[in-house]
C-alpha cells in the first residue's frame, strides 16, 4: 500500500519506520529539519510531490493543535479513493470533520507515546480504534497493532474520549499538582525520583498536547473526583483519624489490585 504520512514529529517517524518494511511510505513535514533523520521512506516538504505519490492511506501525525488544518491543507492533493486516518489522543472535533470530508476514514489513538513507552516491547501497551471508522481502514490498523503486540480496543468517538479522560487526565492532572508544589531535594527518596521522572517526561509532552488532554469535556469530572479524594484525605490527615486512614488504604489498595 502507498501510505503518506504528514508530520515528521515522534510518532509520525515511528509510523514511517514500522510501516516502511512492508508498505511504501512518503512522509510529509513543512518543516525539512524534521526530515533529517528518516530512512526507507520518501521525505518530502512539496505538496505536489504529495500529489505525485497518489497515496492509498494518509495518516495524520501532526500535532494535536493543528490536525483538522493539516487534513484540510492536504486533501486537495490526495485522489478521492485516498483513505484518511488520525492518530490524535483527542477526537474533539474529528467525527464531524470526517463525516463532512467526502472521504473515507479511519482514526485510531496508539496510547503510548515515545517518553514513556519502550517502542522495542509494546506488549504492555493499548490502541483504541474508532468503531465508525471504514472497514478497510479498520482491518489495517488492526493489522498494524498487532504486530506491535497492542492491545486493542474499538470505541465510539464518544467512549474514545470518556476513556480518554479517565486514563490521561488523571495522571496527567496529579502530576502537574506534584510538579507545581514540588522543591529541589538534596536527598530525595526512591518514590520522590520516580514521580520525578514522571513529571519530567509528561513536561517534554507538546503544552497544546497536555491542553487537550485537559480540555477534553469529560476531563472535569475526573479532576473534580480528584479533588474530592484531596480533600477527604486532608481531613483524615488534620484530624490524625487513624480509623479512616486505614479504611481510606484499603480502598486505594483495592483499587489498583
């Protein structure tokens, strides 16, 4: 299959370089120096080389931010039979766009990132394809995430971002309450350096990307239910409730059982 890909960032060269054994790739970025450092695949910054291509698949990889923009900067360059495709974390937006697109789609969201995930083992790892994606499009990403050893999942735009919601923005949100009141430690323990390395990876995140994430509608409830157990462990600890600290570390033990 000829597949473009547009967005030269992390997982844009990550895609290029899976897909690139079997399929052949062109990768597209505005920006050369992105391109630097891409093998076995067409790099190119000219759209009408784009055009020459004739792609069969175009998945979009560009930042969060700018996803709608990019598709709509490059789908008058692609043949109609071209299927369109997003790996974005959040899908605000996107059923609508494609439903108006006259173009076949199909958005999935690989739900590890190249901070935290060691791309050699992904067996640990998820996909969520979009149900309402087309078939085909479905059948090769399935394909793809299988041999990356994912686990799959297939959700509706609508559960994609309630799952979404409940798997990023709670970490993501108690990470930057740790970063936004945490001091230099001359001699930190074990579990200070582990939610500091945490916090260093999630802070080398794309800002616009962590805005998103945040933004998503269904977040709110989670960082409210955050702030709810906040404040019933602060409680416990002011009034030294030893009772309903031991009830309150059960349910937490119980939790990630």
């Amino acid at each position: 299959m000829k597949i473009l890909i547009i967005g030269a960032g992390k997982m844009g060269r990550f895609f290029a370089d899976v897909l690139s054994f079997h399929h052949e790739v062109c990768l597209y970025d505005v920006d050369p120096k992105q391109l630097k450092f891409v093998y076995n695949a067409i790099r190119t910054t000219d759209l009408e080389e784009v055009r020459a291509f004739e792609p069969e698949l175009m998945i979009n990889a560009v930042t969060i931010k700018y996803t709608i923009d990019a598709f709509e900067n490059v789908i008058p360059y692609l043949p109609k039979n071209c299927i369109l495709s997003d790996i974005a974390s959040v899908k605000t937006g996107l059923k609508d766009f494609y439903a108006n697109s006259g173009f076949r789609f199909v958005s999935s969201h690989p739900m590890f990132g190249p901070t935290f995930a060691s791309l050699s083992d992904l067996s640990t790892q998820s996909a969520i394809i979009i149900s309402e994606s087309d078939t085909l499009g479905k059948a090769f990403f399935k394909d793809v995430y299988h041999s990356l050893r994912l686990n799959i999942f297939e959700y509706t735009f609508e559960k994609h971002d309630q799952t979404t919601a409940y798997s990023l923005s709670i970490p993501f949100a108690s990470t930057l309450v740790f970063g936004s009141v945490m001091r230099h430690q001359e001699a930190p323990g074990t579990t200070f350096k582990r939610h500091m390395a945490i916090a260093e990876g999630l802070m080398s995140e794309d800002d616009y990307l962590l805005q998103e994430i945040l933004f998503n509608p269904f977040a709110i409830k989670q960082i409210e239910n955050i702030m709810a157990k906040l404040g019933e462990l602060h409680d416990i600890i002011q009034n030294k409730d030893a009772e309903k600290m031991q009830a309150f570390l059960k349910t937490v033990r119980k939790n990630i059982a």
